[in-house]
C-alpha cells in the first residue's frame, strides 16, 4: 500500500522531473518551463523537509504501524533518542540524503538564479543525482506499513517497538551519522561542477564550487572526528581509529578531497595548473562517497558500523559505474584537447612540483585505505575465500600509511616555507630534515616502532612487513618539527598582513595544519605509549578502600546505582546474595541490602509474606510483616537484618523499594577513584548500559592539563564484583585539539569568501 510518506516522495520525484525537463529545455533554448524551474526545485526541498519532519514525527509520537519506526524505536526512549531513530536505518538516512542534496539545488537556484549556463548545467547534474537518490529512497522506503509484512493482520497495533540498539542511545548518535551524511550530500554539487567544466572547459567552476567543496570537507571530516570521540568516549574501545571497515570508507573520499583543495589553491591562481588533477578529483571524491555507501548497505563488508544487506545496492554499483565511466572518458578527452604551454623552466624544485607531489600523496594514502577494505571482499565474491588483507589489519594500514605521512609532512613544510627568492636554502632545509628522519628510522628503542615487536602480526608477516614495522617512530618527529616551524612562519606572517580577510583567512589556514600536527602527534603517543591493566574486579566489600590492582595503581569503589534512561534512579543493588550465603554470621547485627527479581511469593497466613529473591550471583528469602503488592517478576530492593537458625538464613524486611524493570534501557553507574603511588590522579563515574541489542560501556574518562587520559572501562556488576579495565592515556587530547583547529580553520576561510580565496 502506498502510505501518505510514500505519496510526498512519488510527488516529490514528479516534480523534480519536471524541473529537470525545464533545465534541459533552457539548453536547448526552449524557455516554455524555464520560469518554473526555480519554484519547482524550491517545491521538492520543501515536499521533502515536510516528508522528513513526518517521519520524525512518527518516530516521536511512537507510531509504529510503520516498520520503520518500530524497527528503530521504542516508548521509553528519550525524546532525543526517538529523533536520532529516524537516521539509525538504510531507509533514514537515504532520506536524509536526498534531502540535503536537494536543498542543495534550492541554495544553487537562489543564489545563482541559473542565469549562466555553468549554473544551470550543474544544475541539470545535482537534480539528476537527486531523482536518482529519491528512487532509491523509495526503494527503501521509511514509510513502510507493517502491514505490507505477511502475517500482520489489518488493524494490529505493536504495543512497542523494537528499539534502539544500546550502542546508538548516546548524544553522539544525534551528531555522527547528520554530519557524515550531509558531507555525502554536499559533494554533488562540486562533483557537479567539475563535471561541467571537463564538458565545457567553463573557467567559472572552481569558484561555483569552491565553497561547497569546503562545507563538504568540513562536515565530513567532522562526522568522520566525531565518530572517532564516539569510539574513544562511548563504545569504551580505548581508543578513537580502529581503520574498520565503515569508518575508513568515509575517510578515503576526505583524502581525495582534501587534495582537491590543494589543488585548486593553485588552479585558481593560474588556470593551466592541475586543469585536469583538481576536476579528477573532485570526480573521485563523489565516486568514493558512492562506494562508502555500498560499504555500509551491502552487508558484505564486516564492521560494526555496517547495516546490512541492502536491496539498492546494485542501484549503488550502477550509479558508481556510470560517475566513473563518465568521469574517465570526459577527463581523457580533455587530456587529449590540451595544447602544450612553454612554462618557464623552474627547475625540478618548486612550490608547484612538490604540490603535485602532495597531491599524488593523498592519492596513494586514499589507495592504501581503499585497498585494505577491498581486498578482502574482493577475494570473496571472485574465489568464495574469508581472507583479510593481513593477519592484522590494522597493522597493515598503519605500516603502509607511516612512511607517506612522514612524506606528507616534508611536503607540507617546504610548501608553506617555500619562497622562490630563497630556493636554494629551502631545499637545503628540506634535504637537511629528510636526512634526519631516515637516520632517526633505525633508532633503537624500548619498543617505540611502526609495529610493535611482542605482537603475532610482526612474527607472522613477511619480511617486507617488519622491515618496515621496524622503522622507529622517532622518524616521525623531525618532519613533524619542520612541519610545525613552517607552519607558524607562515602565521606569523599572516598575522603582518594588514587586510583583515586575509589575515583571517590566513589564520585558518595556519590552524587547518597545526591541526593535522596535533592530530599526528596524539595518535602516535597516545597508541605507542598507553599502558593498560586489565581483568580489574574490584569487590563490592571493599567499598571505600583502595584496591591495589598492580604497576602502582589502585582503584577506590565510591558507590553503584543503577538508573534508567527515563531519569529513574533506583537504589544500589547492595550486598550479592552469595556473599550472604556464604557467610550469613559476618553479616548478623548489621542492616543488609540486597536487589533482585522476585521469583517466588508464599503467604504466612495472617503473620507476613515470604518473598524470594534473586540476583545473579544466586536467590534468598526475605519476610515481611505484612502483604506486599509486587508480583513474581517484579524487581524488589529490600533492607532488612539478617535471621539465621533456618535452613538458609533468612532477610528480616524493615522495607522496601520496588525496582522499575520494565524499561529495557537500564543504566549501572559506578563511582571510582584512580591512584598511583597513593596520589589520587582520577575520579569520575563509568557507566554500564543494557538494553535492546546487548549493552555497551561508557567509561570514566578523567583529563589532566598534561594531555593524560585515565580511562577506566566498566563492563557491569557481576557476581559481587565490579569488573574493570583501566587505562592511563598519554597526548591523547592533542589530538581532540587537533581536530577542533581543524573545524575553526575551516570556517576561517570559509568565512572569508572572494573571488580569489
């Protein structure tokens, strides 16, 4: 059945058509629509925002006679969660999708009002890309009634949904997957662009799409930094990069485009320069984002971030395949049409080579991520084989990528200090540290090298793999130092400027690369130098005592409480019942806790009830006065005093607070202190969560104005114990400011749009 949803998207693609007709008239000088191609494209961003807002209204008004709803969400969801829900699936973010590119083509027929016909060909391009994503948005519809499933009869209304899965219910879901999403989107109109101008040779392209190109690198480097303090501050892995497979995807079109950027720094000052490198890769880019997309929904890619199998897929791959025949044809063609230009002869070393160089850099790293994720798929679908791309995959990304950022950064630095005046003392600088950089590679140290040497990876891969596993990380420092004296010289000269938009627009330059500096630094240190101690339980009887759990560290047990997401704290779980068990006499005298679920109810006929309890370290009984009005199943918090002389000791209830289990979000928080040679270095609270889909760690992580995280991963009370992981984290917050300079510096020189910036 076609659902109200579904008929704002059939209309929606009828109008855009019909725009789309318009624009393809107007080139052919037909002028019968062109007055209406503007509002219509205005219509299809508005029918598709109202078409957003009304999912995410049924997702708010837990309406789940639509399968979407009920697949992502639940009753007891926070408010925030239950919006977050309507980009948790395929169907979601496909609509989230086509929905910013089309308010894309809204913002590009505003302020360009398709006057050139650069404009409105890249018009043509963005709304062909739209329809195309609205098919496949209706493909995998999030308007959906259950009552398309077979078996689901007419009427039947799910008393609840399924639910958010444990690892999405966090404030970082309602950030990560937008941000990623609308860089996807944003794409198209520079992808657009380039397009036209390797159509057209329109020299008007760069600056049509420079800002957009900007705004994409910004939100999807964002997205793709933000899942990285997803992973470090949320899904307790204790660290923010784990190159899967999902997460890499999205990072190889950030590259490519990130030399797009460079290239078009210098296209733009002179016309012949990069003509065919910088539309190339603005091509790539779009293709790659293509291809991120068949990472997440093809459901042969293994990454805890992937969603499954799709039934667009083979939408995706035909849309990759036509960008790409197309893009390589029409830049073939313009390589062909290029007439060859006398330059002056600059030598071999200059600011325009050694951009070229930076440029196949970023191509190469892109290569060597695309590489990694796609070998192995590869090697399945053709032999029917599960093979990885070595027997550590991330070791295998990290050995390939060192040297090339050690190269990247030598480029970087002659690039920002390089004047033509002073040539030959900047290639002697660059000489000079290159030459520091491979003696500091066979430096010996402790264990400070690419791979680390106690790992089965280095003993298993072959000998090309620990020649370069055992490079020194030391190597990595004089590039980074040269890098770094580059890039302030180059502010400070900024800084001289007296124009205030290049100033600024210097300023964020010079922020966008002490970012990739910080970024660098607190990657390495933070992996090579975190020391970790696991299988930590703490007793829940050690209560306020400090707990040696080795290399001079103890943990402090403050307090645990449980909570729901819905804002209900409930009482700690107390004493295990075990621990009673085992020992009923330690505990006579003293006011007892315990917590658990009701599993038995026996009246004492006119003198108390019998309630069994039972958690899971084991199950007792307790009596009280009177009758009580839980029922079996009902979770029961009880104080009492011990009674023995029966068979098991039995709990005197003094009282007793019902425990809320019927919210499937349930929130263990543990209060800890951290210490190292009896100096207290941490407090916080870890959390524990389980729920829908299994559970997930959110870990107490204390910073200090050293850059040193201490980290300690809570996996959730069992039997008695609090069981930890504790983790002292070095630099790691030069690399959250690395990407916070990043995110200014952007908007720097966003903010300062020109003809020429």
């Amino acid at each position: 059945m076609i659902t109200f949803g579904d008929s704002i998207l059939y209309l929606s693609i009828l109008v855009s058509v019909v725009a789309l007709i318009g624009l393809i008239f107007k080139e052919k000088n037909i002028d019968i629509l062109n007055r209406f191609v503007s509002p219509l494209i205005f219509l299809t961003a508005g029918l598709l925002t109202f078409a957003y807002l009304l999912i995410t209204y049924y997702f708010v008004v837990s309406d789940f006679t639509y399968e979407y709803v009920w697949q992502y969400s639940s009753r007891d969801l926070p408010l925030i969660y239950k919006i977050a829900g309507t980009w948790a699936g395929q169907p979601g973010t496909y609509l989230l999708w086509v929905w910013v590119i089309f308010i894309s083509a809204a913002w590009l027929a505003q302020t360009t009002k398709h006057a050139t016909a650069l404009a409105r060909r890249t018009q043509i391009i963005t709304v062909a890309a739209g329809i195309y994503f609205l098919v496949l948005t209706l493909i995998q519809t999030p308007f959906k009634s259950i009552y398309d499933l077979s078996g689901v009869p007419a009427g039947f209304v799910p008393p609840d949904g399924s639910g958010l899965n444990v690892l999405l219910v966090n404030f970082w879901m309602t950030v990560h997957p937008p941000l990623i999403f609308i860089g996807y989107a944003a794409m198209t109109i520079p992808f657009a662009t380039a397009i036209v101008y390797l159509l057209t040779k329109d020299e008007g392209w760069e600056e049509l799409g420079r800002q957009w190109a900007r705004f994409t690198w910004l939100f999807l480097g964002m997205g793709i930094a933000v899942g990285g303090v997803w992973a470090y501050l949320v899904l307790g892995w204790g660290g923010f990069w784990a190159w899967d497979p999902v997460e890499t995807a999205s990072f190889i079109p950030w590259l490519t485009l990130t030399g797009y950027l460079h290239a078009t720094s210098l296209h733009r000052k002179n016309k012949t320069t990069f003509s065919i490198a910088a539309p190339m890769l603005a091509a790539v880019s779009f293709i790659l984002i293509l291809y991120a997309a068949i990472v997440v929904r093809s459901g042969i890619f293994n990454s805890v971030h992937a969603f499954g199998e799709t039934s667009t897929g083979t939408l995706l791959i035909i849309s990759i395949v036509i960008a790409t025949v197309v893009s390589l044809v029409l830049g073939l063609r313009r390589y062909f049409e290029e007439t060859e230009t006398v330059e002056e002869d600059k030598g071999l070393w200059n600011k325009t080579n050694v951009f070229y160089i930076t440029l196949l850099l970023f191509v190469i790293l892109a290569f060597i991520s695309f590489w990694g994720i796609t070998f192995p798929v590869f090697i399945q679908l053709t032999q029917g084989l599960k093979v990885n791309v070595a027997s550590d995959t991330k070791n295998f990304f990290n050995i390939w990528s060192y040297p090339f950022t050690i190269i990247l950064l030598l480029a970087l630095g002659f690039c920002l200090s390089y004047k033509e005046s002073d040539k030959k003392t900047h290639i002697q600088n660059l000489a000079a540290v290159a030459a520091l950089s491979v003696i500091a590679m066979f430096l010996r140290t402790g264990n400070f090298y690419v791979l680390d040497h106690t790992s089965p990876f280095y003993v298993r891969e072959p000998t090309l793999y620990k020649l370069i596993g055992s490079i020194s990380l030391i190597s990595i420092f004089p590039s980074l130092l040269y890098a770094s004296w580059a890039i302030a010289n180059r502010l400070r000269e900024y800084l001289l400027i007296t124009s205030l938009r290049p100033r600024i627009k210097g300023i964020g330059i010079a922020a966008v690369h002490f970012g990739v500096v910080f970024i660098i630094f607190g990657a390495i240190i933070s992996s090579s130098f975190t020391s970790s101690m696991d299988n930590i339980n703490i007793p829940l009887t050690s209560k306020g005592e400090v707990v040696d759990v080795g290399n001079g560290y103890g943990v402090k047990f403050i307090d645990l409480s449980t909570s729901s997401l819905t804002g209900n704290t409930q009482p700690s779980p107390g004493t295990p019942i075990a621990d009673i068990l085992s020992n009923p006499s330690a505990y006579e005298g003293t006011s007892v806790k315990i917590s658990g679920e009701i599993t038995n109810i026996s009246s004492l006929e006119g003198h108390g009830t019998l309630v069994e309890l039972t958690d899971n370290s084991g199950s007792m009984w307790a009596v009280f006065s009177g009758n009580i009005t839980e029922t079996i199943g009902s979770g029961l918090t009880v104080t009492g005093n011990i009674m023995t002389g029966f068979e098991q000791p039995v709990l005197s209830a003094v009282s007793g607070d019902s425990l809320d289990t019927s919210n499937r979000y349930n929130v263990q928080n543990v209060k800890l202190e951290v210490y190292q040679n009896q100096r207290m270095i941490g407090s916080g609270v870890a959390e524990y969560l389980s729920g829908n889909g299994g559970s997930g760690t959110f870990p107490m992580v204390d910073r200090s104005i050293t850059g040193t995280d201490v980290y300690v991963i809570f996996q959730g009370e069992s039997g008695g114990y609090i069981p930890l992981t504790l983790k002292i984290i070095p630099a790691v917050n030069f690399a959250w400011a690395g990407i916070l300079l990043f995110a200014l510096g952007i908007i720097l020189i966003m903010g300062t749009k020109s003809k020429t910036g």
